[in-house]
C-alpha cells in the first residue's frame, strides 16, 4: 500500500513588487529569486514527484509574511499546513502570537537564527518570551540554529513541555559533506530530550558526491538509530535543491536499504504530520 509523503519543509513567494514589496536588503541581496515560485509552481512539482502534503514556511526574503501560505492552506487543508513567521523583536509581536493559531493552516512557527545579526538578538534573550509562550500554548517551533548544539540543549532543559524541531539537521552554514556533519555526536546528543524531534531536509545541498549521495548515508543512519523513526522527518526545501524533486525523494524510499516498513513511512510523513498536529485524516 502506498505510503503519504508529506514534504516538511518547502517555500512559495510572490514576486517583488511595489504592491508587495520585499524588505530593501533582501530583494537587493537576494535578485536570483526575483522569479515567485508560487502555489501553481508548488502544486506542479509535487504531482511530478508523487509528494502529496507539504508543510509551507514562508521565507526571509519575502519579508516574513504568511499570507500565501495561508491562503494555500486554507483552499487544501487536506494538502498544505503551515509553520509561520514572525519578527520576535517587533513591537506587537506577543500580541500577535497569542492568536496564532487562529491563522488558516497555521500549526506553529518557524524561527531562525542563523545571521551575525539575529544570532546576536538570540544571545541578547530577546527571543525568551516566545519559547515560554509556545510552550505554554502547545505551539511546536521548527529552530533553525546551524550548529549551535548548546542552544538546543539549555532550551530543551527550560522547556521540556515545547515540541521543537531541529531545523536542516542543525547542519552549520556552509557545511558540504563532512565538514556538514562535524557536530554529528552532540547532534545525536539531543535524542535524550524526547520533545526534540529533527528534520531531515535539504540533504543534496549539503553533499559532495554525486546521486545518491553515499557519503552523507552513515550520518543520515546515525541519526536513525538515535531518534527513530518517530521523531525524524524527511523533507526537501525544495527551492534551494540542487537535484530533481523526484531524486530527493528516492533518495529515502530507494537509495536508504534500511529504511524500509512501518520506519520508512514515519519518516517520509507520518511522523511530522503527528508533531505538529495535523492529522492525516484530515
């Protein structure tokens, strides 16, 4: 019987334009995606590739609105959910999050801290509030912070009632092949909390060698073996791939001979479906 692939991580954006003008800095810095990669585009590649859910972080430079994302959720509630954002340190943002879920499709939030800039905010504790709030209101945080093992844990031991979701494999910036996985054991580490779950996404981004990648397999087993199927979760982020759809796929369902059964079809979507409460049955 055919397993539900659920992508736990993909991006849409609209163009930059001056009814829907992105922040200055990122549509500067960012022209290469001056191109929308909409819900149609979205829709498209997810036929092609056989993936029939996906969860929609909206992205950086599209000035973290949620707006699209939403609208999709809300016409396929069956098919799109989403992680949304929010500027933690922007005046209002508590009140805002206090309604979140009200939001169409909205399952929790995303937060990244992973520049010079929004490291240092993150240091500063700007970004406490919301940790205590999420986990006070049950709201799951996919946390993106490349590398940084000790912030998992010290949030982890503050929080033990918030589901977080480790981001890209905590993988540091610019990390290819094995120099993507020099913190792999503290990695593994942080399957002793068990409201740590981790997605595995992005992973031809971060490989040397060519389809299917087999130098970044035992990593991918490591991380199996520590947290089990249940709290792993495969997904793409498509936009930034340097391969098909379809190979990123295959990639779990074929290339990974020990994952196979009942493990296989957690990883590929049940598992995320059931952090973030989004039942497949919806």
């Amino acid at each position: 019987m055919p397993i539900t692939i659920v992508d736990s991580q993909v991006h849409i954006w609209g163009e930059d334009t001056p009814q829907r003008p992105w922040p200055k800095q990122d549509a500067e810095n960012l022209a290469q995606r001056a191109r929308a990669f909409q819900l149609p585009d979205l829709e498209a590649e997810m036929r092609i590739a056989g993936v029939d859910r996906a969860v929609i972080v909206p992205p950086t430079w599209d000035g973290l609105r949620n707006d699209l994302a939403c609208e999709a959720a809300q016409r396929y509630p069956h098919k799109f959910a989403v992680m949304g954002r929010l500027a933690v340190e922007a005046p209002g943002a508590r009140e805002r999050f206090a309604t979140w879920k009200q939001q169409p499709g909205m399952l929790g939030i995303r937060l990244g801290f992973h520049t010079t800039v929004l490291k240092a905010m993150f240091n500063e504790g700007k970004a406490d509030w919301i940790f205590a709030d999420a986990e006070k209101a049950g709201i799951p945080i996919m946390l993106l912070l490349p590398g940084d093992i000790a912030a998992f844990e010290h949030i982890a031991q503050r929080h033990p009632n918030l589901t977080i979701v480790v981001d890209h494999m905590a993988v540091p910036r610019h990390g290819k092949g094995d120099g993507a996985f020099t913190h792999i054991d503290g990695l593994c580490g942080l399957a002793r909390f068990p409201n740590i779950s981790v997605k595995l996404t992005s992973v031809p981004s971060y490989a040397v060698d060519p389809y299917p990648h087999r130098g970044l397999h035992p990593y991918l087993r490591r991380l199996y073996d520590s947290f089990g199927p249940k709290r792993l979760h495969w997904g793409s982020d498509l936009t930034r791939m340097p391969c098909s759809y379809g190979l990123c796929v295959r990639l779990f369902t074929e290339e990974l001979r020990w994952l196979n059964g009942d493990d296989l079809e957690w990883i590929m979507g049940r598992a995320i479906c059931e952090r973030l409460g989004w039942p497949l049955d919806a």
